[in-house]
C-alpha cells in the first residue's frame, strides 16, 4: 500500500508558511500606521491578514499531509 502513496516533499507548504508569517506582520507593523490615515488602508490591512491566513492554513495543512504519510 506505501507503493501507492506519491512522495510529498514539504519545501513548498514550508515557503507558504513563511510567506504567510511575512504578510500577517506586513499587516500588523508596516500597514498599522496607514491603516489609522484612511479607510482603504485599512481594508488593504485587513485583506493583507486574510491572505496570509490563507497561506499558513493551507501550509499547515499540507505540512500536517506530508507528515502523516511519512509514518
């Protein structure tokens, strides 16, 4: 049955990660003082959180796959 399984390598959910953690704190340290200036930056702030939130859920999950095919 492990024939079946294809090899997962984890390097792309690990980049993913990465760029996840990057735009939360884009979000959170460079955008917080023209999120206060304009409305529009703060949307921008607020998209810039959700996508990287985007990135690192899926970048868990996929770290999560790697890992349970690997035992």
């Amino acid at each position: 049955m492990s024939e079946n399984r294809r090899a997962v390598s984890p390097v792309i959910p690990v980049i993913g990660l990465i760029v996840g953690v990057a735009l939360a704190l884009i979000a959170n340290y460079t955008l917080d003082s023209l999120a206060d200036s304009s409305d529009t930056w703060h949307q921008i702030q607020h998209g810039t959180f959700f996508v990287g939130g985007l990135f690192v859920g899926y970048a868990l999950t996929q770290l999560y796959r790697v890992a349970r095919s690997r035992a």
